[in-house]
C-alpha cells in the first residue's frame, strides 16, 4: 500500500495568510489523492525551510479530516 505524502507547510513569511495558503494547498492535495484512488495519506513537515514553515501537525490533520469529512470521502 502507497502513501501519498502532503506536505503540511504553510508559506514561512507569510504570517497568518501563509498559514491560510498552506492550509488550502493541504485542502486541495488530499482531495486530488482522493479522488486518484489513494487510501493512504501521511502529513508531513520535513520539507521545512526558510521559505516554508511548518503547519502545526494537529491542525494539519483537523483541515485535512474536516476537509475530506464535509466532501463525503
């Protein structure tokens, strides 16, 4: 079983619309591996720099469970 990985990362200097841009990038990546037939989702923030800073994990899984809840997958 494949895991797609989503990257939990919001914009580094960006502030809370970073935050914002990340969150709907994480919306938008676990509806496309939905719908690609991916059962397996794994969050990460390893891709972390100084462009890119990392969404909190709780809150990351929250967007993505909430997300995926109110399409009905």
């Amino acid at each position: 079983m494949a895991c797609t990985r989503l990257a939990a990362l919001g914009r580094g200097t960006g502030g809370p619309e970073g935050l914002g841009a990340g969150r709907a990038r994480l919306e938008h990546e676990a509806t496309a591996s939905v719908a690609a037939g991916d059962t397996l989702r794994c969050l990460s923030d390893r891709a972390m720099d100084a462009q890119h800073a990392p969404i909190p994990m709780l809150l990351a899984l929250g967007v993505v469970h909430q997300h995926l809840i109110g399409r009905g997958k």
